[in-house]
C-alpha cells in the first residue's frame, strides 16, 4: 500500500545524529528517511478539518514548512476518520502569533501556540530538538522533562515523538508523507512501538504508560515487546503522577468511543490501582462471582458509553465514574444504614468519603462530582416512593441520568426490573395516566434500603429539617441517555 519514494543522505542522518549526541539512544531510533506520495497513500485534504488546513497553509504560504502530525495522520492511514489535528512548523511560536491574530501561546514546560476557531483549537507546535542540545530543555533526576524548549529541526522533532507511529509528518507543501522513524511500518505490522530506548521514554513522562494502553486498544495493535517490558517496569510511577493529568487520561481512555477496550486493556496491564484504586481493591477481595457480578454492572456503563458515542449522543464523564465509584458508596451507605443513620444522610456521607478517597489518584472537577452525588442520592428515591412523589422525581433535573443508573443497575438486579420497566411506561403515557398507574400499580424496590418509614418522616438529627433547596428552573437533560 504504501512505497518508498525517496531517502535522506547518509550524511544528513550522520549530521543530526551529531547534533543530539552520538551517545544517545533516540539518535540511533533515526531512520533512513520514507518519503510516501500524496498518490500513494490515504491521507488527503478532504480528510482534514477546515481550520487545520487554514493554519497549514498560511504557515506554507509564509516561507515556514508546516506538517500534520501525530494522531490525525496516524488515524487516516488505519482507516478512521481523523479527529485531533495537530500542526508542526519550523515557525517559531512567536512567528505563529504573529501571523494568526485568533491565537495565543501557552505552556512553559513546552511553550506552544492554540490558533482558536470558535470552539475548536488547532494546537500549533515548534520542531522541538533533544532535551540537553541547547538552552530551554531541563530533565529532572528522576528522567522527567521538567522543561521542552529547544527548537530543531523537522528530523531532530520526529525522533522526540513517543511513538512511532505518532511520528509521521503530512507535509501540506505536496500532500506526501514523512517518516523517519519506522512508522509507516509499524502502521504496516499494526505495533505500538516507543522511539528510542522504551525504559528512557518512559521515565520522561510515565503517562506514556497509558497512552500506549489507550491507543493500543483504540486501534487493536499490539505492543512491541521491549515497550511492554518498559511499561511494566515504570507504571508504578503513575502513582507520582499529578492527579489532574491522570483524570486528563480517564477522559481520553472512556469518553473517545471505545471506554469497554480501554477498561479490558487497563485492567489486563494492571493499571486499574492507579485509576481508580478503590475499585481494584474491591475487585482483589472479591470471589470470582462476586467479581463477574461487579464486572458485569461496569460493562454495562461502558458499553453504554460507547453506544451514545457511536451514535453521536452527547456524554458526560458524570456518569461513568459515578458508576465506578458506586459500589463503594452503596457499601458504606448500606453500613450507615445498619447502624440507624437515614438513607439520605448514610448516601450523603458514603459519597463524601468515596470521593475524597478518589481525588488522590485521579482529580474530578466539582463540575462532575456535584451531578455523581445527585445520581446517587435519587436511587433509593427512584425504587422506593410511591404516588405523586414518585412522579415529582421527573421534573428533577438529574432524573433522566438517574434512571438510566437504575436501569443499567437492573440489568444484573433482577429485583429491581419491575421498578425500572415502570419508569420507562410511565415516561410515554399521559399525565392522567401517570396518576392512575401511579396509584393502582406502582412497585417498590425495598431489597437494597430497607422499608420506608410508616407514618409521619422520621425527624433528623437535631430535630430539625433540612431546608429544601428550590430547584433551578430550565432543569437540564442529562445528556447520558
């Protein structure tokens, strides 16, 4: 499918080799140069996004070489339609600015420039050379880049990549494709494979870890052995990596269409402890029923996930992690409950506790913390009340991502399948229906809460009651179903 077309001198690779030390490992990762030809290959213009190419081509225009990289060309060659367009130059992110006035440039780690089209942002980067060949570049003791600002060359950038293939350059000048790292065969061979010495690359940045796991079970390539060996050997220093990064990854890993092969591939690299630990606990101590029960519910979330992506459904991290932390929460409400603690308050505070057990792994912005807690607290709400109470749950705001947590909870529930099949009748009737089925038929789950008081509200603590708060008008519809 592809054909070598050209090659870089001998000399030249001598010449760049030299300049990032003959001693260094990702030296010796550059390769005789491939150079593919816009006809003999799939990656084209209709293929690229309208606002990539507008940077592509006034960069061209304006003297600077300006190359499509990474995931964009790495897509096309396996046949998926490119969603992440990113643009290497040998403009300077200052020259970039310049010619662009909707941009920015951001970073200090790595200083680059965010071209903004309304929503979307096409990340413009500076051919980057080795860490320790210039000014602007500092790598702590531990092998992390701290600092990733020395400017080189397009082949002293393609050998700074991580993987190789993430390291094919589409040159917008001629539409042809560069290589210079044996990408296009590895595309070929369909292997993630680390450019360099894997044990370096990953100790520079331990993420890479679970990129690799990500992509790996995205495309369904294998990994090369010696990158899997390093892998196994610097994943525990995902435990030292800063919560918000690894949040950044869950995101990518569940919400790209492909969250029941990322959660598979997590697991079977025995990545699960640094995602979400909790959950790997709980896993380890359970009997293998048990377990298959537990795994069960989480596949159904997942799958789920990757339906609504498929379909085109917007989707909410909400959802999913509120998913991987019930069964924590539904264990220590259930515990609190035993112990003479209401359903609300024993949900309140298990919820708490799940939630700050979890932000030391992987930080979750209040934005997706507050709805999981909403979720929660309407199960027992969603399986237990009865009359128009129960009909007043719709006008809630979370009442459509609630329901659908208790429907994929009854799919391995068999007690709470009549509660659910009802809330999905009683959504398609009439209001006159709603209250004659509401009165007549309405079934109750009280298997997982208990019952509900007889009589008059049991008092809380203190003898005082919460103050209801009023809700906002407009509610929202959850976008998880």
């Amino acid at each position: 499918m592809l054909k070598r077309l050209g090659g870089m001198s001998r000399s030249a690779i001598d010449k760049t080799r030299s300049l990032l030390g003959s001693s260094s490992a990702s030296a010796q990762a550059l390769r005789e140069v491939r150079v593919v030809g816009a006809d003999e290959h799939p990656v084209t213009r209709k293929l690229i996004g309208r606002n990539a190419l507008k940077v592509l081509d006034r960069l061209n225009e304006n003297g600077h070489r300006a190359c499509l990289v990474g995931g964009g060309v790495r897509d096309a060659l396996v046949g998926l339609k490119p969603k992440d367009f990113d643009v290497a130059t040998d403009a300077s992110p200052e020259q970039v600015r310049a010619l662009f006035r909707n941009s920015r440039i951001i970073g200090r780690r790595f200083r680059l420039v965010h071209v903004v089209y309304g929503r979307e942002i096409i990340e413009v980067a500076t051919f980057r050379a080795a860490h320790d060949a210039g000014e602007g570049g500092e790598v702590a003791s531990s092998g992390r880049i701290v600092r990733d600002n020395v400017y080189g060359t397009i082949e002293e950038d393609a050998i700074r990549r991580d993987f190789s293939v993430n390291g094919l350059y589409w040159d917008v000048a001629d539409g042809s494709i560069v290589d210079y790292v044996g990408g296009l065969d590895d595309v070929e061979a369909r292997v993630f494979r680390l450019i360099g010495d894997p044990l370096v690359r990953c100790e520079e940045d331990p993420v890479r870890v679970l990129r690799a796991v990500r992509l790996a079970a995205k495309l369904n390539f294998s990994i090369e052995a010696s990158t899997l060996g390093a892998m196994q050997e610097v994943s525990s220093e995902l435990g030292k990596t800063a919560p918000a990064r690894l949040f950044d990854e869950v995101l990518k890993l569940f919400q790209g269409g492909y969250a029941e092969a990322s959660f598979d591939a997590v697991r079977d690299h025995d990545l699960l402890q640094h995602l979400f630990p909790a959950l790997q606990k709980r896993f380890d101590r359970l009997d293998e029923s048990s377990a298959a029960q537990l795994e069960s519910l989480l596949r159904a979330a997942l799958v789920n996930t990757d339906r609504r992506v498929s379909e085109g459904k917007p989707i909410t991290p909400a959802y999913l992690l509120a998913f991987m932390l019930w069964p924590e929460v539904e264990e220590a409400a259930l515990a609190a409950i035993e112990q003479g603690e209401q359903v609300h308050d024993a949900i309140h505070a298990a919820a708490e506790e799940a939630l700050s057990e979890q932000v030391r792994a992987t930080s979750i912005p209040k934005r997706f913390s507050g709805p999981m807690k909403e979720i929660w607290q309407m199960q027992p709400r969603l399986e237990r009340n009865h009359g128009t109470r129960a009909l007043s749950l719709m006008e809630d705001r979370r009442f459509r991502a609630a329901y659908d947590f208790l429907c994929l909870r009854a799919t391995i529930d068999p007690e709470l399948e009549a509660v659910a099949e009802w809330w999905t009748e009683v959504q398609t009737i009439s209001d006159h229906e709603q209250q004659q089925t509401t009165a007549a038929n309405r079934p109750v789950a009280t298997h997982v809460w208990g019952e509900l008081p007889t009589g008059a509200r049991k008092k809380r603590r203190g003898g005082t009651r919460r103050r209801r708060r009023p809700s906002k008008s407009g509610g929202e519809k959850h976008p998880s179903s």
